[in-house]
C-alpha cells in the first residue's frame, strides 16, 4: 500500500505523518469498525489522588479500566498513554510528562491493566503534548479507524490550549476521533476545554462525577453492549 507524506505545523513545532493515497474515511469507518486501534490517554496528575466518593479518583479509574479491559475482545488493538506520571525540576520537564507505556497490539488487556498498577499519580496535567504525541507517534501508518479515549480530571495546566491544538490538527487530517471523559471537573473552562478536544474531532464528550458514571462513560464510547437476561416467574 502507497502512503502520502503530509506535514503539520503548529506553533513553532512541525510534524509528519503518512495516511495511505487511497484514504477513503468514509469506506474504512463502514469495513474496518470492528479493527479499530484504540489509545487510551489516562491522567496521572496529582489531582487523581481526590477523593471520589468513598474512593480516590485514580482508584475510580483503575478499578473501571480493569472491568472494561475484560470485556473487550481480545482482537481489539489497544494501547495506554499516560501523562502527569512524573514531574520534573522545571516547568518545562513537568510539561512533557507524558509516555506511551504500552504500544498498540492485540490482546493487550493484561499488560495494560498490569501498568497501570505500577504508576504514581504525581504531576500536571499536559493534554496537548500528550495528544500531539498521540497523534503523530502512537499510531503508525496504517488506514485504520484512529481513536483515542482520553480520561483526565481536569484541563491543561501547561502554556498550550488542547482546543487550539484539536482545531489546526483537523485541517489537515481528519482519521482520527477523540472521546473524552471529564472525570469530577469542576472548574467551567476546563471542562470547556475537553469539550471541545471531542466536538472538534467528532468524538463525544462525557461528564462522570462517579465511578458508576464512568463506567458508563467507557462503555458508550466503545460500544459495549451488555447482555439483559430477563427471569419470568410464574405466578
């Protein structure tokens, strides 16, 4: 397969990244659903150390990601970006804190879960630069469905808007889909700001202010259909 070669400029950064000649998006979302490569972004800042309830927020997320970690398919390719996992003596390290710990692969639900454990929530919150990584490093060049699913308990805390950043992204490629979930975000322009980072990418935006709703949250945006059994008593 032939891949074309395009170039993005933002800010005083540049970036390429290739998407097959043949790119059709709509003909791809309609064959491919089923073999899309989904990335998990997962904030490590230190604000996940609130409480959510009886639990702490990291907690909340951890226990969540083990459940619907179990119910995808194996086949389903996934991988885990974290940011915030570490800080740093100057903003600047603070600000790129951010790693991809587990490539996209199949059958990947244990190592991701097992990675998860092992991370301290400790730093900031850098969405864009973790999205910019995301979108131009984690993925490869393939003509797969690109989606991220980013959880984070707040917006940026770095000199970069994710909104800004979402916006010039999609003038030049369009492949890409990003679902957020504010986790208990009370601050209005934060929460406007990941709003925004999914409206742009014509993702969806969700607001879950519990454990439950984030599960919730996980389940819609990657389509897992829970079985109903119903009992019929007679009487």
């Amino acid at each position: 397969m032939l891949f074309s070669n395009v170039s993005v400029s933002y800010g005083d950064e540049q970036y390429s990244y290739s998407t097959p000649s043949n790119f059709d998006k709509n003909q791809i979302k309609k064959e491919v659903t089923n073999k899309d490569q989904i990335l998990f972004i997962v904030d490590f800042s230190n604000s996940m150390n609130e409480r959510l309830g009886h639990t702490t927020k990291l907690d909340a997320a951890l226990g969540t990601m083990k459940d619907i970690l179990q119910e995808l398919p194996e086949t389903t390719q996934i991988g885990l970006r974290v940011y915030g996992h570490r800080t740093g003596f100057t903003p600047k390290q603070s600000c790129s804190a951010s790693e991809l710990v587990v490539p996209i692969s199949s059958s990947n639900a244990q190592t991701i879960f097992s990675r998860l454990n092992s991370i301290n929530a400790v730093g900031w919150t850098p969405i864009t630069y973790s999205l910019k990584q995301a979108a131009f490093f984690d993925f490869g060049d393939n003509n797969n469905n690109k989606r991220i699913v980013l959880i984070s308990d707040g917006g940026e805390n770095c000199d970069e808007s994710p909104c800004d950043f979402v916006i010039e992204l999609m003038k030049y490629r369009d492949d890409i889909k990003i679902d957020v979930i504010a986790l208990a975000v009370g601050d209005e322009e934060a929460n406007n700001q990941l709003k925004c980072v999914a409206l742009v990418t014509s993702g969806k935006f969700y607001n879950a202010n519990t454990a439950a709703e984030l599960k919730k949250s996980l389940e819609d945006s990657l389509n897992l259909q829970k079985e109903v059994q119903g009992l019929i008593i007679n009487k």
